[in-house]
C-alpha cells in the first residue's frame, strides 16, 4: 500500500477551520440571484455605498506613479502610519506613535497576527458571545483557547465584569473586547468599558480590542476606547478603513500596539504576504487624512434603516430584537419561532429557519450558529430602503404562516 494514501491530505490544524459563514451566505444569496431569483441578502456586513471619490481619485494617481510599482516596507507606508496615529489620536484620544502601526491585509490580517503574536498553546481567550465568525478561528489558528462569555437579549447583549470574572482563570492571558459590536450592535458605556478596563488590568491580562465600527453608533451611544482604561503595554487595537470609508474591498486595515508586539507581528506579515497593495495603501491615506463627512453621511441612512429594522422584526410574533446602538446590524432573537410548523417543515434551529426562509421567502440571513449563540439571526441593515423594507416584510409574510 502506497503510505502516502493512509496520510490525511489536509492537515488537522487547517482542516479545522470552518468556511465564513457570513461569505458563504452572501455567496449562496448571490449564486441564487444569478440564476435569475429576486434574493435580498441581509449576509454580508459591508456598507452599500461607493467608496468615495475623492479616496478613488488618490488612488488612480498613485497607480500612476512608479514609486508603488516597487515593494515597500512590510509594516506599512512610513506617512500612512503616521496618518493612522494622527487619526487614532484625533478619533479615540488615544496617543501613538508610528512605530506603533502596523497596516495589514484588511482587519482580519490584524485579527490573525494579534493573536498570533500574542499567544502560545493553551493560552485562554475571553470572548464575549455573539461574537464575530472570524475570531475562534484566528484564536484556534494560534494555539489559544477561546471562552465564551454568553450574553443574550435581555441585556442587549452586554457582558458585566461578574462574568468575565467567573469565565477567567489562570490560563487566560486576553480578554478580546468589541464595542460597537459585531454581530449585535451592541455599545459598551462609557462606565462600562472604564469598569471591565479595570478589571482587566487588575488580573494582568492583555486586551484586544476591535475599533472597527468606531463611527458607527446612534442616538445617544457614543464610542469608547477601552485603550484608556488598561496600561499601554498591554493594549492591541484593531481597526481598518472598510466600515467607516465603504472600502470593504480595498484590504486595509490595521493593528496598533506596543513596539515590540508591533515588531513581531511584522516580522510575521513580512514573511506572510509583505507589504500591503501600495495603491490600496495610497487610497487608505486619502482616507483617514480626510475628515468624516462620508461616514456622516452613511450614519445618517444607517440609523434610518436601523429604526424601520428594529421596528418591522418586533412586530413579527416570537421574534424580538433588542435595538443595537452601533454598527450596522441587528441581532433578533428568533426562539420563539422555533419547533413551529411553517410550509409543512418544523424548523428546530435557527439555522434550519434561515434555510427555510432563503428557500421559502428568498431571504439570506445568518443564523446565530455562526456567532456562537443559536436561536438568533444576523441582519445587515447596511442595503437599500427598498431592498430592507421588502426583505423584512417577506420574512414577516413567512412566519406569520407559523402554527
């Protein structure tokens, strides 16, 4: 017998891994649409707007120019570093230096490399559920050990510092923190964040923390680092232009933390994938130099649709949805829902629901299997008017039919 075919192909620490369920959503809503289906696809978490002009002109120019035709530092573009702690500094009041930056392939580059760098096998992760898909695999990717710090809807999703205390033990070296969140729209207080920061340097324990959806919040929610509250040698920050400048598909993004984890992780990427795209660097440049009047202006039809979301799911019977304060995306519980007759089928799960709906009202919606918490749904509200209105009502039409 040939050895080579009793060996696995694939080896077990990539053979692990699941596929995004949120891509794979979007890809079956899209695949569906293509054969000619009306899909509205709630999936993918990226804003419906163009990237703005004057950050696509900056790039056309630097396409031009010879000097991002060469390979440049693997850390980053020196000015756009130094852009990104000029920003950091004018956003979250947060003081860094350049040496501080690291620019990644897009924020989940910077997921993989901060706990990467940071971990080593058996090293616990506190992660509050639900949580982003691409965390427990960056997590498992490094050796760490992910615990779930499960909140749900009665407290909009919020994690207190009694149980991140009753989660940690000796073994958990970070505590991973997102505010906005994704997948629940979740915003932390000012006093909250100050009281899990604190908490947090209490016990010696790193923070990572993802910024991404930073100008993302509504009514009276507003945005707190939590990089204020913990010491600075024990703070990695995520953060990316994909949200905030509708730049999704430019693969910017960023990693801030202290000079030697910096060091580290570009030792990584260095060896990893070298220098991000230099046109993409140069329109990233245009913009965070820029000021914040696009995303002003995408906040605005955001927090529009949020509120017609928010409200059109509360009125379906055994859905509920607690309103998010930030991102752009709503979390329902769909539990009551659940074990109903609906077309003949009796969904058990929610991701046998979000099936049924996909096939029945030709709705892709991510169930919360995905983020760690069944009996949920993830919808972006980040789509058209039109699109979130008709999306939402034919959801509605379906599960009214449930006995």
């Amino acid at each position: 017998m040939d050895p080579m075919s009793t060996r696995p192909r694939i080896s077990t620490r990539i053979s692990a891994i699941s596929e995004s369920a949120t891509l794979a959503v979007d890809a079956k809503a899209k695949a569906m649409k293509a054969a000619g289906r009306p899909v509205i696809g709630f999936g993918a978490g990226e804003p419906d707007f163009p990237t703005p002009g004057y950050i696509v002109e900056a790039a056309v120019e630097g396409a031009r120019d010879p000097k991002n035709h060469k390979y440049t530092p693997a850390g980053g573009l020196p000015e756009l570093k130094q852009a990104i702690a000029d920003k950091t500094r004018r956003d979250s009041g947060f003081a860094v230096e350049a040496s501080q930056v690291l620019v990644t392939n897009g924020g989940k580059q910077a997921v993989y490399e901060a706990f990467a760098t940071l971990l080593d096998p058996g090293d616990e992760v506190l992660a509050v559920a639900p949580y982003w898909t691409t965390y427990p695999e960056a997590i498992k990717l490094a050796g760490g050990v992910q615990v779930d710090v499960v909140t749900d809807e009665s407290t909009g999703y919020l994690a207190s510092v009694e149980q991140l205390e009753a989660a940690r033990t000796e073994r958990t070296k970070v505590l991973l923190f997102v505010s906005p969140s994704n997948p629940t729209g979740a915003v932390y207080s000012r006093e909250q964040v100050e009281a899990i920061g604190r908490w947090a340097t209490e016990h010696g324990l790193w923070v990572v923390t993802d910024e991404i959806y930073e100008h993302l919040v509504y009514g009276g929610a507003e945005f707190t680092s939590i990089a204020h509250y913990v010491p600075a040698d024990h703070v990695v920050i995520l953060n990316g232009v994909a949200k905030t400048y509708a730049m999704t598909g430019w693969r910017v993004g960023w990693l801030i933390g202290p000079k030697d984890v910096v060091k580290a992780a570009t030792n990584l990427q260095s060896h990893a994938t070298s220098n991000v795209s230099n046109v993409a660097q140069v329109a990233a440049l245009a913009a965070v130099k820029g000021d914040l009047t696009a995303v002003a202006e995408m906040r605005e039809a955001f927090d529009r649709r949020r509120q017609t979301m928010v409200r059109m799911l509360n009125e379906i019977p055994g859905v509920f949805c607690p309103e998010p304060k930030g991102a752009f995306y709503a979390y329902p519980s769909v539990k009551g829902v659940l074990g109903k007759e609906i077309r003949g089928r009796r969904p058990q799960t929610s991701a046998e629901l979000a099936e049924l709906i996909l096939e029945e009202a030709e709705v892709a919606v991510v169930p919360g299997e995905a983020f760690g918490t069944p009996g949920y749904f993830r919808l972006s509200y980040a789509l058209g008017d039109q699109d979130l209105a008709e999306g939402v009502g034919r959801i509605a039409k379906l599960l009214s039919e449930a006995v």
